[in-house]
C-alpha cells in the first residue's frame, strides 16, 4: 500500500525533525552507524516518560509502527490534540509521498507519541 515510502524516509522525516528535543523523550540510539543510511529493517529503542506512573518505557519504534501511527492520524482516528499541521503533515507523506511532507519537531513529536503511547499525551 505504501510501497513508495521507503524506511529510510520514514526514519529521516520523523527521527531527523528534532522531536526528542522535549523532556518526554530519553536518550534515543540507533543501533547502526549515523554516518550511514538507516538499513532496510531499522528499529529504534525509544524511551518515554510513562504519563500514567512515575518511569519510564522504552518502547520500540520501526518504520510499519510510524507508518501506522501517521495513518491513525490520517484517518482521524487520533484526533484528541493532534495538530492540523500533523494532521496535514501524515496525509501528505501517506497519499502524496515523503517529497510533499515536511515534519517539524511538533508534528513528529505527536507522530511519536501515537506510535508509542497510542495518543497523544504530552503537548
């Protein structure tokens, strides 16, 4: 369905925006060398501030996790304070390709929060 989205878009679009950047998100290290593209079959350990206790959870992220995330948002079936520039954001990279989407750290840091805490929480 999405076949002309490669991993290595979907990791630079969302993990190259600066999300990480709020103090939800933990220290985040990709297992490969950042000098190099992302491999075809990436996953990234993501910590996140757990909003319900006091920790942390470290989830994983790839690139089927985001695409289903963005896709959440597209269909606006993750509409509780999901920003219309996300919203906008995930349509176009879904529908018109990676080329037509330009994520900020906002909107990648919403993307995220979908992906790994199923809405989003902080904002």
């Amino acid at each position: 369905m999405y076949e002309h989205i490669t991993p290595q878009e979907t990791y630079i679009h969302i993990f190259g925006s600066g999300f990480d950047t709020w103090s939800w998100w933990g220290g985040i290290a990709p297992q490969w060398d950042q000098r190099e593209d992302a491999p075809d079959f990436w996953n990234v350990a993501v910590p996140v501030e757990d909003p319900y206790k006091d920790g942390w959870l470290q989830m994983v992220v790839t690139h089927n996790i985001l695409l289903g995330a963005m896709r959440r948002i597209a269909d606006g079936r993750v509409s509780k304070y999901v920003s219309q520039y996300t919203y906008e954001e995930c349509v176009a990279f879904l529908k018109d390709g990676p080329d037509h989407a330009d994520f900020d750290a906002g909107a990648a840091d919403q993307v995220m929060q979908v992906a790994t805490l199923g809405e989003v929480v902080y904002g």
